[in-house]
C-alpha cells in the first residue's frame, strides 16, 4: 500500500466520523430538552465543521483554507456567545 492511498483512506475515514459527529451534534440541538444542550449541540455542530475544512487543508494541500477555518472559527466563538447573552438574559427575567 502507497503512502498516498492510506493518507486517502486515512482522510476519509476522519471525514465519516465527523460527519457522524455532526450528526450526533444536529439531534442534541433539535431534540435537547433544555437550553444548554441546544446550545452545546449547536456547539458540536460548529467545531465539526471546523476540524472538516482543517482536514481538507491537509488532504488537498491548499494553505489557504486553514484562514477560512480560524475565520468560521472566530465568528463560531462570536454566535456562541451572544445566544448564551440574550438566552441567559431571557431566562433570569430581562436585563438588568
């Protein structure tokens, strides 16, 4: 076996799995009973997608998407952030 066919099958088998993981990620959101495993499912979801284009950095070799990966992770962080303000707000009652 040649080093580029296992790196291939290497690569895909990371990609299945965190497809799985988003998967998983994508019922917790919906199904969650309470706010914080919505949030945290929305979470999954999110970091899933960001190590998917990081793995795709190193499979195709094109430096460039490692920007788009801390940019989607930035405004990852940033969406994360305002939903537990404005829910934890609404939850204890408006803002003080």
């Amino acid at each position: 076996m040649t080093p580029e066919l296992a790196y291939s099958y290497l690569f895909r088998t990371v990609c299945l799995f965190l497809l799985l993981y988003a998967a998983v990620g994508i019922c917790r959101a919906v199904r969650g009973p309470e706010l914080c495993d919505r949030v945290l499912g929305v979470n999954m979801v999110s970091s899933s997608v960001l190590v998917s284009i990081l793995t795709l950095t190193a499979a195709l070799s094109e430096p460039y998407l490692a920007d788009v990966a801390l940019i989607y992770a930035a405004v990852s962080l940033v969406s994360v952030v305002t939903l537990n303000k404005v829910y934890v707000k609404k939850d204890r009652g408006g803002a003080k």
